[in-house]
C-alpha cells in the first residue's frame, strides 16, 4: 500500500484549520499530520515532522507566514501551498512576496470555503496530485518516437515557454540565466490563479530585471519583453508576431492553455519557433510541442531532477515531442545557442493609435474629454456604465484609462481593485475627476492609480504623453 501524503496545516484560525483537514483527508491519500496556529509553531513542526508538503497561510500573529516560509525554505526545504486571497496592505503584496520567499503555488482561499463539493474534491485532488507528481513519483519517461521531420535551419523569430506548478520559481531562474541581449521575443503561458497574476508580473519583473507584461489584442511581441498570457484567455500568435487573445471554449478547465501558444506557433511560425516546457502538474503543452517539433521547430523541456512537479515535461517527452531534458540553467544555455547569432529585430510598428478608455457617468464631460483626445490624435472609448470596466478592456484593449474617481454609483477605489482582481492592474491609470488640490491628490493616492488631472485642465494631454507616449502607437 503507498504511504498517503503528510500534510501540515499553518492557520491561525482553529476554524479554517479544521475545514482544510476535514478537506484534505476526504481523499484517503491525504493524511494530516500536524496543525501550527503561528510561523514559529509551523517551523519546529516541520523540522520534527518531516512533511511531505505545508498549507501556509500568510497572515498570522508573531512571525506570519512570510518569515516562516523564508525559514523554512532556507532550513529544511519542503513544497509550500500558500491558502490566500489576493491581499496587500500598505505597500506590501503578500502573495507577490510569498513567491519572492520559495512558495511552491498559491491557492485563492475560494477555492476551499464557500464552495459545493465537486470544487472541493478538485481541491482535494490537486494537492493530492502535487504530492504523486512532484514529491514523490521518481519513474522514468517512456520515451516516445521520434517525428520524421528534421529541425529546420530556419533562423529563429520566437521563443515560446510554458510552466504551471512551480513554475514562477522556474521561470525566474530561467530568464535570469539568459543574456541580458537575448535576441527574440518571448511569449510565456503560467498557470495561475486570476487574483495572483498581477502579483506574479511583478515577480517576474522584479526577479529578473526584464520588462514583462500581460498579452493585450494585437500587440507587437519584440525583443526584451516577456509578453505573458493574461488570465481566461487563450493567447495564441500571428505569422507577423502579434498577440491574438479569445475566450476559452466552454468546458475548458485550463486557461491560459499551453498548447494554444504552442500550437499557434507551429501554425505561424512553421520551424521558426522554440518551445520550451517547464515543470507543472497534467500533460498542457504535450501535444503542442509536438506540433511544434514535427514542423521543424526546436523543442526542450526541464528534467526530472530539477522539477518540482514533472508532469508537463514528462508527458511532453512519452509523446515524442523532444528529445532534450535539462536542469533549468542548462535549458537557458541551449536556448542561447540554438539562438546563436540572431540578431534582434527592430521593434514592429503597430498600425492602430494609442487608445484611451474614458469612465465617466457624466454624459457632457465624457464628450468634452472624447473630443479633446481625438483632436491631441488619441483614440477615445467612453464608457458611462463603470460596472462594464473589466469587460470592456477585455473586448477593447486600451493603451490607458481615465477615471472619474466621484461616480454616483461606485467608488474610483472599488474599480481600481476590480481591475487588480482581473488581472488587468497593468493598464495605466490617471484619475480625471472634478476633485482639485489636495483632496485629488488624496483620492488619487487612495485609489493608487499613476498620475491624476482636473477636468478641463490642458495637462490632461501633457500627462497622458508622459505615460503612454504620443498618439501614434510604436
């Protein structure tokens, strides 16, 4: 009989760490083995207990969970499965600093409590499966066979990763690895929860100094940007290395999926692609790499030896989709050299202007500021139903938005926060409100928005060029 999964469980709440352990253990490969109400409590649990795997959560009296998964990772490194919702304060991102510290994967709390049983049986599963997957399966691939077209001596234009548990970790060691000039666009595929994907973003930035934002409709992908598949949309690339985004066909329980970028790359690109698969639980990715390959593209994955969960790469390698696995610094030392004398190319021009959304729910004000954008040369989309924010970026991506902090219906905060939320925080922001002096400059700081402006004001202009740039898109 295989020895079940040892779980410690970190919460301060006696409540919460009950519901995780009745919830874990409804699968009987699960075992609790440990409960720690503080970080403290939870570092001297798992120097004696020895865990398989830790549920952290991150606010908690004394030490907190930040410090303990620094300790504990420094010390004794175990896989730890942060519980949370999207959660700052101050100035701090907990989720952004959980990944920072070694945080294997974060887990919306939502995902737990609150929910009908099916959606906790796939909790349950999950955590279930990163203990098979990742901590304890040590089996070998069977090696698939091999396509019957050769790599193409096509020079490579486009370098595409994908990546789900334990991925951020991966990814950030993997571009800090390449050359700073490193000369091809990349496109990445991260799993991951919709409330941590602008926490993820800024990990990725900050880790390893690389400009890295989320995939918008039509944008140029070009060298020195990681262009990252934004949440619930499927990012699959054009033959002229722009962004195309749809929405995931119903059913679809991945999304961003892997295999969309893969297999749009392999459309677009033929053996003018690379595709690089790192860890993560399930077999996303596959069978586009495969597609991938037998077009003639260069193809790898991570190894066993250096995967928190080998699942992608494993599945990737049965199917014959690479015959290339490396530790991830390696995999960074092939992709330079299969890219060996490219020379970047210029950055493209987009054809569209820089557009500009505009919320208000004064009807004479949206048209006042419309006609003041189009006549700067802008391309102006207003918006008088604030509630519609999220949807409309998504169907109408926008360079910029101005907000009108004071609506009668909702607060400037609230959409702020909203936006955050659908992992569209990247956009900028300028608040554009009748509020003047100080209490603009409060509201704006409130809100945590980039810049802000009075209506009327001839620097409306002025601020939206120092952020975005002039109207013609570059």
């Amino acid at each position: 009989m295989v020895a079940p999964i040892r779980i410690l469980v970190v919460d301060d709440s006696a409540l919460t760490r009950e519901t995780l352990r009745r919830t874990l253990e409804l699968d009987p490969r699960l075992k609790v083995v440990g409960e720690a109400k503080t970080g403290e409590e939870s570092i001297e649990l798992v120097r004696a207990l020895a865990p398989d795997l830790v549920t952290m959560d991150l606010q908690m009296p004394g030490m907190g969970g930040l410090k303990a998964i620094e300790v504990i990772m420094r010390d004794r490194p175990t896989p730890i499965v942060v519980i949370s919702e999207r959660s700052s304060v101050g100035v701090v991102d907990y989720n952004y600093e959980a990944l920072s510290r070694g945080a294997l994967e974060l887990v919306p709390k939502s995902s737990v409590f609150g929910q009908g049983p099916d959606d906790v049986r796939r909790f349950a599963e999950r955590i279930r499966r990163l203990g098979e997957e990742g901590l304890t399966a040590d089996t070998p691939a069977q090696q698939g066979s091999t396509p019957s077209i050769p790599i193409t001596k096509e020079t490579p234009q486009l370098l595409g990763v994908g990546a789900s548990t334990g991925g951020p970790r991966a990814l950030s060691k993997f571009f800090s690895e390449l050359p700073a000039d490193f000369p091809l666009p990349i496109v990445v595929v991260q799993h991951m929860a919709e409330d941590f994907f602008e926490s993820f973003v800024r990990f990725l930035a900050d880790s390893t100094r690389r400009r890295v934002i989320a995939g918008t409709v039509d944008m140029p992908l070009v060298p020195g940007t990681i262009c990252v598949a934004p949440p619930r949309q499927e990012l699959f690339v054009r033959e002229n290395l722009t962004v195309k985004l749809l929405n995931p066909p119903p059913g679809q329980l991945i999304s961003p999926s892997v295999d969309s970028l893969f297999f749009s790359m392999a459309t677009a690109l033929k053996g003018r692609g690379v595709g690089v698969l790192l860890t993560g639980m399930g077999d996303d990715g596959a069978q586009g790499l495969l597609r991938m390959r037998r077009m003639g593209a260069r193809t790898a994955v991570q190894d066993r030896q250096s995967c928190i969960v080998w699942g992608m790469p494993r599945a990737a390698l049965e199917v014959g989709a690479t015959d290339v696995a490396l530790s991830v610094e390696k995999l960074a030392a092939w992709t330079s050299e299969v890219c060996q004398g490219v020379t970047a190319a210029p950055p493209m021009v987009a054809s569209r202007k820089r557009r500009v959304l505009v919320v208000d729910d004064d009807h004479a004000s949206l048209e006042f500021t419309r006609q003041q954008l189009e006549r700067a040369g802008y391309e102006a989309h207003v918006l008088d139903n604030p509630m519609l924010v999220a949807a409309t970026l998504r169907r109408v991506p926008a360079d910029l938005i101005l907000l009108e902090s004071e609506l009668i219906s909702i607060s400037g905060h609230f959409i702020v926060e909203a936006l955050r939320k659908n992992g569209l925080g990247h956009v900028p922001l300028v608040l554009h409100s009748k509020l003047t002096g100080d209490k603009l400059k409060t509201r704006a700081t409130e809100c945590g928005v980039l810049g802000f402006v009075h209506k009327g004001d001839a620097a409306t202009i002025d601020v939206i060029k120092g952020l975005i740039g002039g109207p013609a898109s570059k």
